[in-house]
C-alpha cells in the first residue's frame, strides 16, 4: 500500500508555519507538531495561543519536551497525555513533541489511535545516522549482540556491507528498562531500533583474534517511513525539502509517494531580491573539514581573529560542536563581543532576523564511508550528500538573518570558511557578489581544488547525454538495488 506524504517547500520567510497554525487555529481536530528544538517549540505555541485567541476559539495546547519538568521520562509522558487525549471527549487538541520524540516512539500502538491525529513536521527531520565503533576489547560482547546478513548489489552479488539486526540476547537488552549494559551500549541500541534499517561494513564479522584493525564498525541507520503509516495525515514543513536526505532516502521507495502542497496564500513579494542584499565573504581555497581545521597553519584560529577585529555590529555564529575531542579547541576562537553563538542545525528559528551579519566556520561534509553506503544502497551521489548534509544546513543559517524579513532592504554579510560554501550558497540565494577575503590560507594541493570544482571540465566523458536519461538509469539502478535488499521494507525481507 502507498504512503502518501505532504510536503511545503516554500522558501523561508515565506509563512509556511504560520498559514498551518492558523488553520490549526481555525480548524477542530487534534493536531501532533514536530519540530527540531525546544525553542520553536515555545514559539509555535506562543503565536497558537495568539491566533486562538485572535479567533475566539478554544484548544488544550500541550508541549512536552525534557524542559516540560516530568518525573517519567519525555516518551513516557507523550505516551501517558496522548492517553489522556484520547480518553477525552475533546475533538480539537494540540500536542507538540521533538523530532526525537516522533522518531523514537512506536505510533501504532491502539492507544495512540494516530489515525484520528494530523502529523505536522515541521522541518525535515534527521533520517539517517552514522556512527564508528571500536571495539578492540569487547569484540566478542558486540558479536553477541549484533547478526548480520550480506547486503547484496543489484545482480544479486555480495557487496563489501551488510545488513545489522540484533542477536535474541541484543534484544533482550533492548527491551530491558534497567540493566546496566544495555545503558553503556545505548547508541548502538537506538541504530538498531525496529523502525530504522541499519548497515555495516562487513569486514567487521572476519576480524580475527590478532585482526584488531577490522574491529571497527562503520554503522549508517535509516530511519523507515513505516513508522508514520498509521497517521490519518502527515504533512512536512520545510524549505529545500527535495534536497534533504528523508527525501532523498525515501522518495525511491515503491511505498512512499510525495506530494508537494504549496502555501494556500500568495507569498509576499520582497522589497529588494534576496539576491542582491546578500554579500558572501570566503576565507579558504580549502574545503571545510576536520583534517583541513587542524592544518599547521590553523585556519579557523587564523579567520576567527580576522572576524574578531573586522564585525562592528550584532552578529551569529556557528562553529562545529567540537563533539570530536581534537576540535574542543577551537569552539571557542570567536570572542568578538557582538557575537551569537548558535547551532549549525537551526533550521525554523525567527530569533535572528534582525541581524545583518552572520559567520559560519563548520564543516559538516560525512565520511568516505557514509559516501560509499548512501551511494551504493541508494543511489545518493557526493553531491547530492553534500547538499543535503552541509549546504542545506548553512542555507537555513544564512536564512535566519534579515534577508527572511521581505519588507527589509538592508544589506546582509554571510562569512563562510571555504570557497565551495560560498559557491553553493550564491547559488542558492542568487547572489552575485561574492568576495574573497585573503588570509594566505592555502589549498592542501593544487589537484584538491580543481577535482571540487564543479567548472572544471576535466574527467570522464559524460555517461549519459541528458539529465532526463541520467535520471531514468538512476531509478532503475535504486530499483534494482530495493529488489536485491528489500531496502525499507523489513515485512518483505523476512
């Protein structure tokens, strides 16, 4: 059976939330809202309770988040109001939740009765995760805990990836509320929860007793879009939608159909193009990346002086979360006193459209084994990964900036690290001035930037002679791939 999804693609600024939360305003019927962060959680409610009150009308809105001051844990208590909603005579509420929260919890529980309930999500969540394990001591424990089945090509070949599930005793672990490992293995667990499909290198399951370089496991999880069949409608809320890995992953799916629904009103036409009150500014001929950040020449402490000394005005900021422990030290370079730290995920949020600089120094480029995966399995190119996991991101940055208000004209700085950010990004807000700001900062070699740029006419012959061919082989080839795997479809491949 098909699963019709719903999506708006509007550009940002252009209201897509507002025009869904007046109808939720207006409209009875009980409404579950996803969205990324706590703090658009607060702001949805807020402009809820103004419409509601602008309409006259009455709804129980309810936002449970981990900041909601529950002694049961978030799901829990989602599980236990949702109930309660259930148990009522109530027919028009609301309940806004995480994307965490959605992705995490089984929907088609009877109590939950998600046919009756309207799914907005707003923004794309994230659907795919990946993660490296060593497991250089606990090799044999891990072996106890996941099985694998080869994932084969599209003629039914072994690949160098597998399949991952859980052994009887990894899911005795999964299902334990309380013991102790299965807390300490806990990332692994969720990779492999039941509504998620998950790959690894095979290399893993030949490592030897002396082998302990084979004892690393490279794990992509992909989250199903079965888990959101029961509900009675579901509607995504994002611009670039079609450039985000959730579509990308699902839209070549045989079950999964979207549906693009623009805005029902006609968007606000700017004062001034969006294009031409924009100026992009680029440090490095060196693509952002964490080999490229720890360079001798420290290029990161080297901008983030030259910001420090050069913004005279309020700006945000975004640098990587120094989550690896080499980059910790360099999350904190930029202590210029105008500056805002924010997330590089901060996609929905209107608290900085009054700014009129902003300065991204991340890098959010995946692995060489995330590359190969997604491509192999899916059919997902460099490019088209890049867009979805980098690209995309830095454009819902930019667009937190005053270039979201359409009756503004002011002009707007974006700095960005490396010459390929500002590439993309001048593509996707039409700007046409784009500076190089020069700090001596040098390309690791020459060949490395000739072989990102997009203009160079070097390489291979085109395969195909136009997009429209290139793009039929492509759905075949993910077709094939599905048949080889029952990619998506766990029902199918038992």
């Amino acid at each position: 059976m098909t699963m019709p999804f719903l999506y708006s693609d509007d550009p940002p600024g252009a209201g897509k939330s507002d025009e869904i939360l007046g109808d939720i305003a207006a409209i009875p019927g009980l409404y579950l809202i996803a969205v990324p962060t706590t703090d658009l959680m607060g702001q949805h409610e807020a402009r809820l309770r103004s419409k509601l009150a602008s309409a006259g009308m009455r709804c129980p809105i309810t936002s449970l988040s981990h900041l909601s001051g529950h002694a049961m844990t978030v799901n829990a208590a989602i599980h236990a109001h949702i109930a309660t909603v259930m148990a009522s005579p109530t027919h028009h509420a609301v309940v806004l939740i995480s994307h965490q929260s959605l992705m995490t919890m089984n929907w088609a529980r009877p109590e939950f009765q998600a046919h009756r309930w309207h799914l907005i999500v707003d923004e794309a969540p994230e659907a795919w995760s990946f993660a490296t394990m060593f497991f250089e001591v606990s090799y044999d424990e891990a072996l106890r805990v996941i099985a694998h089945e080869p994932l084969l090509d599209g003629q039914g070949g072994e690949t160098q990836w597998a399949k991952l599930g859980l052994t009887p005793y990894g899911r005795k672990l999964a299902q334990s509320g309380q013991d102790y490992i299965a807390d300490a293995i806990a990332p692994l667990l969720d990779l492999l929860a039941d509504n998620r499909l998950a790959l690894c290198n095979i290399s893993f399951f030949g490592a030897g007793q002396e082998d302990k370089k084979k004892r690393v496991l490279h794990i992509g999880s992909v989250l199903q879009p079965e888990m959101l069949a029961p509900f009675g409608a579901t509607r995504f809320l994002a611009a670039g939608f079609r450039h985000s890995l959730i579509f990308k992953l699902w839209s070549n799916l045989p079950e999964v159909e979207f549906i693009r629904q623009p805005l029902k009103s006609l968007p606000i036409s700017p004062s001034m193009p969006v294009g031409q009150r924009v100026r992009i500014h680029w440090f490095s001929p060196r693509a952002a990346s964490k080999n490229a950040f720890e360079g001798k020449d420290e290029p990161l402490k080297v901008v983030a002086e030259r910001l420090n000394k050069e913004i005279s005005r309020p700006f945000y900021f975004a640098v990587n979360n120094g989550d690896k422990r080499s980059l910790k030290k360099y999350t904190n370079l930029i202590t210029n006193i105008f500056g805002k730290r924010i997330s590089t995920k901060c996609q929905g949020s209107n608290e900085e459209r009054d700014y009129t600089a902003a300065a991204w120094l991340a890098g959010l480029k995946a692995s060489p084994h995330e590359y190969t995966l997604l491509n192999l399995v899916y059919g997902i190119s460099r490019d088209e990964l890049d867009r979805a996991r980098e690209y995309e991101a830095l454009f819902q940055f930019a667009t937190r900036s005053n270039v979201r208000v359409s009756t503004s004209t002011a002009i707007v700085d974006i700095y960005v690290f490396d010459q390929f950010q500002a590439k993309a990004l001048a593509g996707m807000l039409g700007a046409e001035d784009v500076r190089h700001i020069d700090l001596g900062i040098s390309p690791k070699s020459p060949k490395e930037v000739t072989a990102r740029d997009s203009d160079s006419k070097g390489g291979r012959p085109k395969k195909y002679a136009t997009k429209e061919e290139a793009k039929a082989a492509k759905k075949k080839q993910n077709a094939d791939r599905y048949q080889a795997n029952k990619v998506g479809n766990p029902a199918k491949a038992a």
